[in-house]
C-alpha cells in the first residue's frame, strides 16, 4: 500500500492515434489491472465510447474518467485531482493508470501536478509517450519550421498570428520519454526518414522513437519506463514555461448531430470534402447508417478518413448521429452544418 501507482501519460496531436494506442494496451495487457482517465474536446465522449467498447476484465467501466470540461493541462487542479482521488478510492485500486491527453494539451504541467505533495507521495509519472501521425507530419500540417515563420513574418506585414500548433507539438515531444511514429504505412522511405528528422530536432536526445501501424506497441514496451519524470522537469522545456497557462483561443470546437446516412461511404466523401474545403482539423463521431443495426464510427484527421462499424445499437440507445468538429478559430459553424446536412 505504500508503494505508488505509476502513470503513462499519452499525449500527442489531434487525430494522431492516442485512442487506437491505448486501445491495443488494454487488449494486451493481462498482468495489472488499469485505470483510464480521458480528456477531449467535445461533450460526445467519442474516446471513451471507443475504449469501454473493448470490454476487457482488467478495466471495468468504474475504472474509465471522462473529463470534458476543458483541456487537462489547464484545469489539473479542478479536474485532474479530484479524478486520482476517485480512482485510488476504489477498493480495488488501480495497479497503472493510463491519462489520455486532448491533442491541445501541453504535458509538462501535467507532469508538475505529479509533483503536489497530496499526489507524489501516491503516484509517479512512470512516462511520458507522444503518439505522432506520421502522414500528418509529413504533409507539414503540425510541424512547421519555427525559423521559417518567423523570417516570414519578419519580411510579410500582413502576416500577424503565430502558429500554436508548432508549439504544442514541440512541447509533446520535448516532454516525452518515448515517441510513436505512427501510421507509417502511409508513408514512403524518404518521408519517413523526413519526419523522423523532424521528430529528433525536437525530441530530447535520449528519447527513443518508434515506427508503428495502427498503435501497436507492446505494453511491454509502454508500460515500466520508470521515468519518475516529476523529478526531471527541468529537462523537459516547454515553449510555455513560466506561463500560468496557454491559450486555447485559437480554436474552435463544436458537436453537429445530422440525420442517418444512406450509405457509409457517401458520408465519408462528404467529410471529407468539407474537411478540406474548411481547413477542419479533426471530425469524429458515431453515425447511424439507415437500415444497419451497428453504428459507424467515423474518425478523421484533416480530409484522411477512416471508419467501420464498432458495435450493434442497444436495445433502448438513442440512434443520435453526432459529429465533434475541432477546427482553427474562424471556422464557420454554419457554413460547415449545412454542408453536412445537420438536422
């Protein structure tokens, strides 16, 4: 009873398979018994449908905490605290306790509530994993060349915003203890070599990087680090430290509920098509498909879909077709419903 639990915090950008990963972790994972606690933007809880959709013994439902009520990294003391004291309230406690991170969250603050008296005597950061989509990267989405703004922005007056974006993706790598290159199956040799470039200029020099599919990694791999990183924050820099906090006013996040869809792969062109035609960062959602007896959830990042029936309708379960849309500020809420057929 005296030892502490560890914790994996997961974090990584929007769409980037945080989900899919840890996913994989509790399917394989039969020697502990694990605890979740999953922030996202939205009210529709799409990750946490996802994850208690696997059903597996060694994390019941009581063991899954949603926290939906803005970004962890900057409500630690109202959401995050209470949410361990629940957890370690249990009869029977957790022996590891994942975190999933919003894409938009910084780590390190995070990490730094490890270091409160009321929570370091019961828990250590036993990781830091930054989950990357590769893809994404490699299209230069989520990573673009600090120096290069900056000489742009020097030489352009009409440019006048910086890109956060950048920002929280050099603070997730900056804070890890292990990257995941995920989704290299959609990259080429010389992209792959491009974005492993990209992620080592970031990462600290002892962070091991990953190549994976879909997040498969082996717990073994995720699970043990030791990293006790509250007793290594000032290795981690951040682009916001000595910040009370950042701002997440550069994004807009809503939930649009559209009638059923005829067919599954008519629905999917049609978000992807306003995806692109609107810059929205991220679509994902459960769908009714008219005459099926399972919903479609549909995830996507930028105009890159995927989707698949993930489980039969309940008996007595409202079929509710809702979509989170995450998109920079100015994304026209309207113009988006409606080319999406909103009911």
């Amino acid at each position: 009873m005296t030892s502490k639990i560890p914790a994996t915090i997961v974090t990584g950008f929007l769409g980037a398979g945080k989900t899919t990963l840890i996913r994989h972790l509790l399917e394989t994972t039969r020697d502990r018994r694990l605890a979740l606690v999953i922030n996202e933007f939205g009210d529709v809880g799409v990750d946490g449908e996802i994850l208690r959709a696997c059903g597996v013994d060694n994390c019941p439902d009581e063991n899954i905490v949603e926290l939906a009520n803005g970004c962890l990294c900057c409500t630690v003391a109202d959401d995050f605290a209470p949410a361990i004291e629940a957890l370690l309230a249990h009869e029977k406690r957790p022996d590891h306790i994942i975190i999933e991170t919003s894409g938009l969250a910084l780590p390190k603050p995070l990490v730094k509530a490890f270091d409160w008296p009321a929570i370091r005597s019961r828990l250590t950061v036993d990781g830091v994993v930054a989950v990357v989509d590769g893809r994404a990267v490699a299209e230069g989405r989520f990573a673009d060349d600090l120096d290069a703004i900056a000489r742009e922005r020097a030489e352009d007056a009409i440019i006048d915003h910086d890109n956060p974006l950048e920002e929280v993706f050099e603070d997730q790598l900056a804070c890890a203890d292990l990257v995941i290159l995920n989704k290299t199956d959609l990259l080429s040799e010389e992209e792959e070599a491009a974005v492993l470039a990209t992620l080592r200029a970031s990462a600290r020099r002892a962070t091991k990087i990953l190549r994976a599919r879909q997040g498969a990694v082996d717990a073994r791999v995720l699970l043990g680090l030791a990293a006790a990183a509250e007793d290594d924050l000032a290795n981690r820099p951040s682009h916001h430290d000595g910040l009370e906090g950042h701002d997440h006013d550069d994004f807009d996040s809503f939930v649009i509920e559209i009638a059923a869809a005829a067919d599954a792969a008519a629905l999917v062109a049609r978000l992807a098509e306003v995806a692109a035609t609107h810059d929205v960062l991220r679509i994902k959602g459960f769908v009714e498909i008219s005459g099926k007896p399972m919903r479609l959830l549909v995830q996507g990042v930028g105009a890159r879909f995927q989707h698949h029936f993930d489980r039969a309708w309940r008996p007595n379960e409202a079929r509710a077709s809702r979509l989170v849309v995450i998109g920079q500020k100015g994304l026209d809420r309207t113009r988006v419903a409606r080319q999406l057929g909103s009911s």
